[in-house]
C-alpha cells in the first residue's frame, strides 16, 4: 500500500513539474519573444484577458509635460495601447523625450512587455504639435504646388527622423483631404490640392519617407474632410456629397495609399446622410468603416478615430458612447485626449460591456488584434524607433541634418506667382510692410531696408480694422508698394477696404491662396504656404525678383469667399 502511495505520489509531483514547465513557457510569452508575426500574434492574444485586450485599443492624452503617476497607472495597470502627445506636452524636446522613455519602461515592464504606440500630429507646415528645435516645414500645399513626389517623400523623412529621434513612432500625416470646398478652412494648406489622384500620389511618397524612418503613417481625415464648411472639433459637418462623388474624389488618394501598403488611416468625425442615410458620423458608422473602408476598398490595416473629446463625435451621446458605438462601427484605436476623470468613465462603461456582452468582446479582441499585428509590424522592425529616445544623448538629431537646405529649396520650388503688374520691386523701393505674423514682417526689411513695418493684430473687431484701413490709408502716399501678408479672413477684411491702393498693393500670400478670390483688384501677387522664415524668405526674393517662381497654383482662384462682418 505505501509502495503505491509513493508511485502515485511520483507521478502526481512529475504531472505538476511537467504542468508547472507548461504554464511558466507561457507566462514567459512577451512581445520580445522571438515568434513569426502570427505565431506571436496567437500568442499574445491567448495570454490577455478582457481587460488587457480592453487597454490596447485606448490611446489616451496626458496633462502636463511630465509622465504623472495617474497616466503610468493607466499604463502599469490597464496596459493602454497607446500615448498621444500634444502641443500641451511638448514645450521641451528634453522633458519629452525623457517623458517617453518613461512611459515606454512601464509598458515594457508589464507581463506581457508590450509597448505603446506613441503619436502626434506633425503634418508640417500648419499642424506641428512637437515644436522646439524641430524643422518648419513649407506644408502639404508647397508640396503640391512643386508637384514633387521627392518633395513629398523627404518632407516625410526628415519629418520621421526627426520623430524617431523622440521616441515617437507614429505620425498622424500625412492629411489627404482633397481641397474641394473653398470653405473647408480647417483642411485649407493642409492639403496638398483640390486634385485627388495628385493627392493620392504625393500623399504615397510623403508616407513612404516616414516609413524609411521607421514611424507608422496614419492618413486622414477618412472619408474626406476637404468638402466640409464647418470645423469637427466644435460641431459635427454635415457633408452633402454622394457616393459616386466621394468615389470620385475623397476616396481616390486612400484607394492608392491602401494599395501601397497604408499601415493607418484615421477617420474624421464627419456626417454623409446621401450615403449612410443618417448624420452618424464616419467614426461610429459601420458603413464608412466595415462596408467601404474594410470590405469595398479592402483595407486590412489599423482603423484610429479622430480624438472622440471632439464636439463631433458626441452629439447626442456621452463620451463613453460614442466609444462604445466607434468600437462597434469598426474603430480599432479610440484616441481620448482628455481629462483622466472622462478617461475614467470610459473604462467604468467599456470593461463591464466587455464581460457582459460576448459580441462586444469578439469586437474588442479584433480591434486589439489590428493594434497588435501593426506594432509588431514596426515595433519589432531592425530599424524600429528605439524605446529610449536618441535625442536623450544626442541634441544633434533635431533639426535632422539636411532639413534646412531642403525646406528652403522646397519653399523656393513652391513658390508661386499668381498676378503681376509691378513686381519685381527694387531693393530700393520705399515700402509699408504690413501683416501678422513677426517673420514676415521682419524678412521683409532684410529685403527692403528702406521700409517701415506695420503690426496687423492676431484678432481685432469691426472698429479696429477701421482704425488700420485707415492707418493704411494715411501712409500710402509716402511708400511706393505696400506689402501685405494674406493669411486669412481677418486679413481680407481689411483688405477689401483697400481697393483705391490697387497700384500699390502687393501680396505676399501665406498658406492658403484662396482669399485671393474675393480680391480681383488685386494686380500683385505671389504665393507661398509656409509660415516659416524659408517660406517667407523664398516670397520675398520672388516679389524683389532674385528669381522666377515656377510653382503652380494647387487649388483654383476663381471662387469668392463669403465675407461675413
């Protein structure tokens, strides 16, 4: 009897080894195990309960410049997929970067060592969320006016490197918005032009040079926010396009992008009732995002909605709705900027759904499924951006080597001359250099000494624009040219007061050209769409003839503007 208790014993204690050897290979399983895609795709995924797979398809904003302990418990503790940083965080390239490899050791640290996607907003030219040292760039329309696909493809590199260089391995650029409605101000220079497959060719190139630097390119604002009038960040834009129209137009540069191995596409807050029938927007639509996106146009890669704190995702619905509905239509990454306390009642609503619901579960497990395919894609890469940032021991990677000569050359390439009466002006013209912005203003009398240099304010009401027409009216008899910065709607208002100065007047416009529309007086004009001091240094060498523009026009003049006081 005690013979046998000793033999059942033995193999009891063998069993548990051998179960105890099983169990500890599995709970050795990390992202850095050396597994095929698949195999440690599979992996992954039988090892994550509920609530893992919950956290990776979060991507949440974090208050401050430094890694507070509320956001590295949202890392340690819910294992969120992803860290968004925004201008509010990246006053110092230091701080950042250090703030990265902060949050990147506690992802690492987690059982399963899965790290997070880390993104911004660098389009360049407009959109430059990360700003410091890094490079200011003339924009998607300079690039569009040069009509380059190299222009595109190193504005994207040098854009990458430089991204890279933080820590950051994911860019939502390049913006693909075909520039159709004159009115879609929010898109305006952020577009490349009002041509889709243009857009669709140069929108290629500019993710192909960020996916040389190893960053993760997410084109937006699908399906198209070029055809908008109102703004998604503080009302929801209804757009009254058809399908056969948005095939024809908006869908065009995604179609060609998707075919060129696209790893991301971000979709707006943006309503099409001819289409879907109703003014659900495309984030929470299940036709825009499983019908046209995933089985019509077979796109396979990660599906990230535009930040759901934005007024156009929750009409009519609570924050954690409309996460809840953006998962359901076909989202994989929900971007939640902020506060932790809204960050809060998502993860209350989403994790008691996701035990509850078995359907809300199988979503979920897919979403993470495409978020962890797409980090193990570029992650895992041999050039993949390191977790601890570069620039933490080398300063020297921002600006990226080469950028300035080649966004100066890329300025000037895109520089274009819309109307000419008298320009080139002498050096030694007597001007008044008006505008907003302080390169302009101070470029411009390196350009032209004998000039005086006239302060436009960021905002003003109806009275003060009286009080500068008038100003400027005042002067005008002691310069020869009047030099004026065309930027926006503000600059317009002004402008349309100044139409006795039509031989004097010269424009120098500055990211979109379209206000030129509602000027036809205008006899001078040269555009750039930077705001930068290379693209205004390239306008002002135009407009004293150092050199003969050969940018082209990358949207029509031929519309008006609506001029509301």
């Amino acid at each position: 009897m005690i013979k046998k208790i000793v033999i059942l014993s033995l193999l009891l204690f063998s069993a548990g080894v051998f179960l105890f050897s099983e169990n500890t290979d599995l709970k050795n399983i990390s992202f850095q195990s050396d597994q095929v895609e698949d195999e440690l795709l599979s992996s992954l995924l039988n090892e994550m309960n509920h609530e893992e797979l919950l956290g990776q398809v979060l991507m949440l904003g974090y208050m401050g410049e430094e890694a507070s302990p509320v956001i590295l418990e949202w890392i340690s503790e819910h294992k969120i997929g992803g860290i968004k940083v925004f201008g509010w965080n990246a006053n110092n390239l230091s701080v950042l970067a250090d703030t990265i490899g902060i949050m990147q050791k506690a992802a690492l640290a987690t059982p399963l060592g899965i790290p997070l996607i880390v993104a911004t907003d660098q389009e360049g030219g407009w959109v430059r969320h990360v700003k410091g040292a890094t490079s200011i760039t003339p924009g998607n329309m300079a690039i569009g006016a040069s009509g380059l696909p190299y222009d595109a493809y190193q504005t994207g590199l040098y854009i990458g490197r430089e991204l890279r260089s933080l820590g950051i391995n994911m860019n939502f650029a390049p913006t693909v918005d075909v520039y159709l409605n004159p009115l879609a101000d929010v898109v305006g220079p952020r577009a490349f032009s009002n041509n889709p497959v243009q857009t669709g060719t140069l929108g290629t190139a500019f993710f192909k040079g960020m996916d040389d630097a190893g960053v993760i390119s997410t084109a937006k604002h699908f399906p198209g926010h070029g055809n908008a009038d109102k703004d998604s960040h503080g009302t929801l834009p209804i757009i009254n396009s058809d399908k056969e129209f948005l095939e024809s137009n908006d869908l065009i540069p995604y179609k060609m992008m998707i075919q060129e191995g696209l790893p991301a596409i971000m979709a707006g807050h943006l309503a099409f009732p001819h289409i879907t029938g109703n003014d659900i927007p495309a984030t929470l639509n299940p036709v825009f995002l499983r019908e046209i996106l995933r089985e019509e146009m077979g796109f396979e890669g990660l599906i990230i909605t535009d930040d759901m704190v934005m007024q156009g995702a929750q009409r009519n619905r609570t924050l954690a709705q409309a996460c809840e509905e953006s998962l359901r239509a076909g989202s994989d990454l929900l971007l939640v900027s902020r506060t932790p306390r809204e960050h809060e009642k998502i993860w209350d609503t989403l994790s008691k759904l996701i035990y509850e619901d078995e359907e809300f579960y199988q979503i979920v497990y897919q979403a993470a499924e495409h978020v962890l395919r797409t980090k193990v894609q570029y992650l895992k890469r041999e050039d993949a951006v390191p977790y601890i940032p570069e620039y933490k021991t080398d300063r020297s990677t921002i600006p990226a080597t080469g950028s300035k000569d080649f966004f100066f050359n890329q300025a000037a390439r895109s520089t274009t001359l819309i109307r000419k009466n008298t320009i080139p002006l002498s050096e030694n013209s007597s001007v008044l250099i008006a505008g907003m912005f302080s390169e302009f203003r101070y470029k411009g009398r390196d350009f032209f000494p004998d000039s005086k240099i006239l302060r436009i304010p960021y905002s003003f009401d109806s009275k003060e624009k009286w009080e500068i027409v008038d100003s400027i009216l005042e002067q005008a008899d002691s310069y020869d040219s009047i030099i004026f910065s065309l930027s926006r709607y503000q600059d317009l208002r002004v402008l349309k007061e100044l139409s006795s100065l039509a031989d004097q007047v010269v424009i120098l416009s500055s990211l979109t050209p379209i206000y030129l529309n509602d000027l036809p007086w205008i006899r001078d004009a040269v555009a750039v769409y930077g705001t930068g001091e290379e693209s205004f240094t390239a306008g002002f060498a135009a407009i004293r003839g150092d050199f003969t523009p050969t940018g082209k026009l990358p949207i029509p003049i031929d519309m008006p503007i609506p001029l509301e006081e």
